[in-house]
C-alpha cells in the first residue's frame, strides 16, 4: 500500500494533484470569496484526510461561500470526518449482503473489525485484496472479523469480484457506487480505505494498511 500512497494512486471520483498541498492552500487563503475553494480544501485532504486541517480551511472562507449549498455539502463531509475519527463510536450501517438480506456493524459487535471500503473496479483494491485475505488468515480465529463494504453498482460484478479474490468474510452493499451511504456517514472520498473497530464499536485505526495494520492487530489481539 505504501507504493500506492507514494504515486497517489487510488480511486477517486473526481481529483487532479497538479498542484502541491502548500500551493493549494495558499490559493485556498488567498480566495476567500470563491467557492471554487471548497474543491481546493478538498484536493488537500486527498486520500487521508485530516479533518481538523480542512475544518480550519474552511473556516477561512467568507461566510456566504460556507452558508452556499457546496459550502453546506462540504460542511456535512467535514462533520461525517469528525464523527468516524479515531476514539469515536463507528457510525451505524446497515446494507444488504450478498444474499439479498440485511446485515449491520452491529453484528458484529464484540470482535476487532476491519471495516474494508472498495469497490470491484477499483484496480488499487484489487490488488489490495490478496493482502487482506493474507491477514484474515491469520487473524479470524482471534476475536477479528472484516466487513467489506463495496461501492459497486453492478450486483454481478461485485458477487464476481468477492468470488475470484477469495473473500470469504462478510460483504455489504447498498449498489450505490459513489452515493454509497456509507461513503457519506465516513467521509471516503478515496478507496480503498479502512476503519479498524474495537468490540466496544470504537474506532481505533483509520486507514491502516500493510504493516502498519498487522502491527495494529498483533498490539490489541
């Protein structure tokens, strides 16, 4: 996952990196009355983001640019960062499985999970699946368990896509792709990405990948 970070390939729905974080945020200050700003703070999030940095941005911009509809959207998102942030109790959801019925967080409850946001088209997914199979291995018979949740919207592909990466944990959808709810009440703007849950339901790792996520497993298992 680290090769990935480092090129910054992911799949997003819409974002351009020719512009480095410290440009963007001096555009972002220097354009208080634009709204075309929001999309700037957004780009310096990327892939992780940090959303006391981008509160604090946005709290930059003039009051009529943060009251606008793309100014309340991004509010939300900046709200939806905070409330799945380390420490706090994971949102609820609740999506349909493969089998057509409903399956929640909530069963899962009194195990480590790993909440895995991806999506069958996504090719940075896909080649993060061998590793996670790797992990579940390992650690399934240790009070831990993985959720994936897919942004497809194609049954078909998603069903196809569990079966040939060998993804024998449980899988939710709402077939939604992008307008996934989940997306929205977690703020991913990128996949994939991850939440790490403790029985309690609290969030105790974000984006967590390769080593860093099996040393985070050995620690609390």
């Amino acid at each position: 996952m680290k090769s990935l970070l480092a090129f910054l390939i992911f799949c997003l729905p819409i974002m351009a990196f020719s512009q480095s974080k410290e440009e963007l945020v001096e555009k972002i200050t220097a354009n208080p009355q634009d709204v075309g700003s929001i999309a700037l703070i957004q780009k310096v999030g990327g892939y992780d983001p940090d959303y006391k940095e981008l509160t604090l941005l946005f709290k930059k911009l003039d009051k009529k640019v943060r009251k606008s509809t793309q100014g309340q959207i991004f509010d939300r998102y900046l709200q939806a960062l905070e409330n799945s942030s380390v420490g706090k109790k994971a949102p609820s959801i609740t999506q349909f499985d493969l089998e057509g019925s409903p399956y929640a967080l909530s069963d899962l409850q009194g195990q480590y999970v790993l909440v895995d946001f991806w999506a069958s088209w996504c090719p940075p997914c896909r080649e993060e699946n061998p590793k996670l199979v790797a992990l579940y291995e390992e650690f399934k018979g240790k009070n831990f368990e993985i959720l994936g949740i897919s942004f497809d919207s194609e049954f078909e592909n998603w069903a196809k896509a569990v079966k040939d990466d060998n993804l024998t944990w449980k899988h939710i959808s709402d077939l939604q792709g992008w307008n996934n709810y989940a997306s929205l009440i977690y703020g991913v703007k990128a996949i994939p990405q991850n939440i790490l849950v403790d029985p309690q339901g609290i969030i105790i790792g974000r984006n967590l990948h390769g080593d860093a996520l099996r040393a985070k497993l050995m620690e609390v298992l």
